[in-house]
C-alpha cells in the first residue's frame, strides 16, 4: 500500500520523507516561514479555542500565524504572539524544537495546531503549564492514522487520544473540556498551582 501510495504521489512521499530527516535531525519544518500557508479556514478553530477567555486577560499565542486570535480576545486583553517567523513588530520569535523557550508569564497560552510540529511535545506542554494557569491547544491525534499521513502532513509525532490524555495528566493537568473540530481535538486545561 505503501508504495502504491508513493508511486502515484511522489510529492507526498518527499514530504513524508523530509518530515522523517528533519524529526531524525530534531529540526522544524521551515514552510512555515511562508504566510501564504496560513489558512484563513484555521480562524473558525481560533474563534473556538479563545471562548472562555474573559476581558483582561495576558493571552500567550504560540504558534501565532497570523495573529488573528488577537483579533477575537475581549476588550482589554494583552496579546502576546509567539511563532518561529515574525509577522508582527511585537512576535517573540522562537523555534519550539531548537530554543530556548521564553520565559513568559500570563492567564492562558494557546497552543492551536502547533503541537504535531514540536518534536519534545512533553516537555512543550510542560512550558505551558509553567507560563500560565489555563491552556487551550489543538492536537489532531493519531486514532487510526498511520505514520506515512502523519509525515506527509509534516506532523513530527503520533500521540493517540489516550496518549494525549496520559501526557496531560504526567504533567499535572486537569482536563476542563475536550471539543472536537474537524479531526482535531481541543483541550481546555488547568494547570496545577
């Protein structure tokens, strides 16, 4: 099957490969350097993930994109975007797998689809629970996928459900609510005091 997917999608296959090489070097995917790869249709998961966020709150973005959750906080939020590019003068550019992470503090962080790129996933969420109390983020996990999908999306790592849920705990979280949008799950989250 394998090779037959190969055979007819040879770009598919580069791309799982290169995912591959670069998780085996512990590198981030530079195609994020491109904003045309930055999908307006990710803001309906955005408009979901800053619900319960109330006014005033200090809201870490990472993985920011395009920024738009800055859009969708209430009134008198402080945003602040984290990304390995910047597009914004105030984007505090970071590589998740190749930084130091910043010492950051606030209310939440938001972590929207970033998770499946972060070769240290563990450790990741643990950063999280330390720079702020509550936490949303987005995980597309690997229920039924194989790892050939998951290098092709240039997905660096294949936690299932259960996984995820054994990770979250590990680190001392407490699961507030899981939604689903499209295949991917959300997690809003409390982080231990």
């Amino acid at each position: 099957m394998l090779i037959v997917e190969a055979i007819r999608k040879p770009r598919i296959l580069a791309r799982a490969l290169a995912t591959t090489t670069a998780k085996w070097r512990g590198q981030s995917d530079g195609r994020w350097r491109d904003d045309q790869l930055l999908d307006a249709e990710w803001d309906t998961r955005t408009k979901l993930m800053v619900r319960n966020i109330a006014a005033g709150s200090r809201v870490i973005d990472v993985g920011a994109g395009r920024q738009v959750a800055r859009t969708m906080l209430p009134s008198g939020s402080e945003y602040v975007p984290v990304d390995i590019v910047s597009r914004s003068p105030d984007t505090i550019v970071c590589d998740l797998n190749r930084d130091k992470l910043p010492d950051l503090h606030a209310d939440w962080v938001i972590a929207s689809g970033v998770i499946e790129y972060v070769h240290d996933a563990a450790g990741f969420i643990n950063w999280m629970s330390v720079v702020a109390p509550r936490i949303v983020m987005s995980y597309e996990v690997a229920d039924g996928e194989t790892k050939y999908y998951r290098r092709s999306q240039t997905w660096v790592n294949d936690f299932t459900s259960k996984q995820v849920l054994a990770i979250l705990r590990q680190q001392g979280l407490i699961v507030d609510d899981i939604a689903t949008w499209r295949r991917q799950k959300i997690y809003w989250l409390t982080a231990p005091e």
